[in-house]
C-alpha cells in the first residue's frame, strides 16, 4: 500500500525544481543550520510560523523533502481556484488534516505518525495558526504526542523577516525584505519515552521546544494560543471595545544572516530539570497544570509559565 506522502513525491521535486532558482533569484532568501536536519531517517521540523511565504522559504534549503500537515481548507475549494489550490498545496508536499478538533485531532496525529515511519521529514507549526503580530505563541503539545509516540528527534526551526516580508492580508512580497530560515540543532527526548500519555511531561516537551523557536528567531513568546488570542481580538473590534490585554504589540526586529539571535524578555536560557521541577513553574508542574492532548495545529492545555521554564536542552 502507498504511504500517506507518495503520491506527491514526483510533484515535490518538480516544482521545487521549477520555484526553486526563481525564489532564490527574485527574492534572495537566505538559510543557516541546515546541516542540523539529519539527511536519512525520520525527523520532525517544528517551526513557527509567520506567513504564507513559510511553506516556500522553509523547506527550500534542505535536500530532502519535507511533508507538512495542513489545514484541509487548502484543499477543499471549489472551482478554478480550488484545483489550483489542491494541486499546488500537494505539490510542495502538503497532506490535508482537519483541525476540528476530538477525533479529528486524532486521525491528524496518525497521519503524522505514519508519514514519519515511512522515514520521512515531517514539518508542524506548533502554534496552530499563523501569528497576527509577528510574536510567538504558546505550543500545542501535539508536536510532542508526536515525538514522543514516533520516537523521533524535532529539529527547531525558526523563520525570520517572514512577517515583514508579506504581513498578514497582504499578497504581495516586499521585495527590499529578505527573508530567511534557521535551523537548530535537533533536540533529543528519549529520557521521556514511554510517557506520551503524560499530560505535564507533553507541556514540558512541547515548552522546551518553543522556547529553542524562540531562541533561534528573536521573537516575543506570549504565554498565550494564537487562535484564543485571535479570537478575542476579533471579538473587541466587532464589539467595539479595547483590544485584548497586552494589545497588539510591534513585530520583533527581523534578524539577518549572521546576526546573533537574543532570547525575548531577556530570558538566560532553560533551566535544568525534568517534568515537576522546572524552575518557575506553577505548583512544580511545567506549565503550571495539565494541558489536554493534542494533534499538531490543534489540541488545548492550560495557561502556564512559557519556554522559559523548559527543561534543561539536550540534543541528539
């Protein structure tokens, strides 16, 4: 039987081939730490996510394809613009899921699971959604079920300038933008193998993650999901009131090739410790309670106290 990413393969590296040097030309993109992605086995690239141009700019420096999960409305439109859709989405490598969240984030999970076994790359946006400001939000622990579940390393990726480059309900580019990807070293959770069930070890796993997307890309982490906070801001502007605590802050500076990234808020680095011993963390639970499960771009958890208080990284 074909694996779930099979029928794009063909397709991937036609149109990689085809986009490739016109990307490279017009819009000069730039990589770092693409050594970093293993070049044989599976692997997940967890990544945050700033804009349309992501799904283009991401995968574009690595020799290898890379499958990501995405929400099934790219596939699902009717008309000239829907095939164009469809065909485009597969072909840089895209599988539909359903995000409704229940049984739907189940199947999603599976369908990640299977793409890894087949040995491939598999790319999640850990925050569900784009951003609306250009801050990073707080991780869905799907990419951790999964990780832990496939027993596989996650590789931090963090694309910069994206926000910049094509804000959100802009199509086209700014052209005077560069923007750019890094890649950083891939983090090893074999000591939490096993415990995939484990609600607190899952927001432990999934912190520690978004605190390296965080560390690579420079950006502001709001301890927050991107689509609650969307929501309520939808909500004050047809309500027409205040906007949502904290408002809608400035995107972070774009960091170029070759600069140093700075963590947000001024935060040192991870603190040792495992699950129940993050420093910072409320009730000596990381994150502070018992986050629900998640598939990747979707899954609940409760308000807790950000990356910061990841455990310690340890790398492959």
């Amino acid at each position: 039987m074909a694996g779930p990413c099979d029928h794009v393969k063909v397709f991937y590296w036609v149109v990689k081939a085809i986009l490739g040097p016109l990307l490279h030309l017009v819009f000069r993109p730039w990589a770092e730490g693409t050594e970093n992605v293993p070049r044989a086995g599976p692997a997940i690239i967890a990544s945050n996510h700033l804009s349309f141009s992501d799904h283009f700019f991401g995968p574009l420096p690595l020799p290898r394809k890379v499958v990501f999960l995405a929400k099934s409305e790219y596939f699902t439109g009717r008309g000239l613009k829907g095939l164009f859709s469809k065909a485009f989405f597969r072909g840089v490598g895209q599988i539909p899921v359903d995000r409704s969240g229940g049984e739907a984030s189940e199947r999603a999970l599976a369908t990640g699971l299977r793409v890894l076994a087949a040995g491939n790359l598999l790319g999640i946006y850990p925050e569900g959604t784009r951003t609306p400001d250009g801050r990073l939000f707080r991780g869905k622990t799907g990419v951790a079920r999964l990780a832990l579940e496939a027993r596989v390393p996650v590789v931090p990726c963090a694309m910069v300038g994206g926000f910049e480059f094509q804000p959100p309900g802009r199509i086209a580019p700014r052209l005077r933008i560069r923007p750019g990807v890094r890649f950083g070293k891939p983090l090893d959770f074999s000591r939490y193998y096993g415990m995939e069930n484990d609600k607190l070890v899952l927001r432990a796993v999934t912190d520690e993650i978004m605190y390296e997307i965080m560390r690579l890309s420079g950006q502001e982490y709001v301890d927050e999901y991107a689509q609650d906070y969307k929501a309520r801001l939808q909500a004050a502007r047809h309500g027409g009131g205040r906007s949502p605590a904290g408002g809608m802050a400035g995107p972070a500076p774009a960091a170029g090739p070759g600069s140093a990234p700075v963590a947000p808020g001024g935060a040192a680095g991870a603190r040792d410790g495992a699950p129940g011993g993050a420093a910072g963390a409320r009730d000596g639970a990381p994150g502070g309670g018992a986050p629900a499960d998640g598939a990747p771009g979707d899954g609940a958890g409760v308000q807790g106290t950000g990356p910061s208080a990841a455990p310690a990284k340890r790398r492959a």
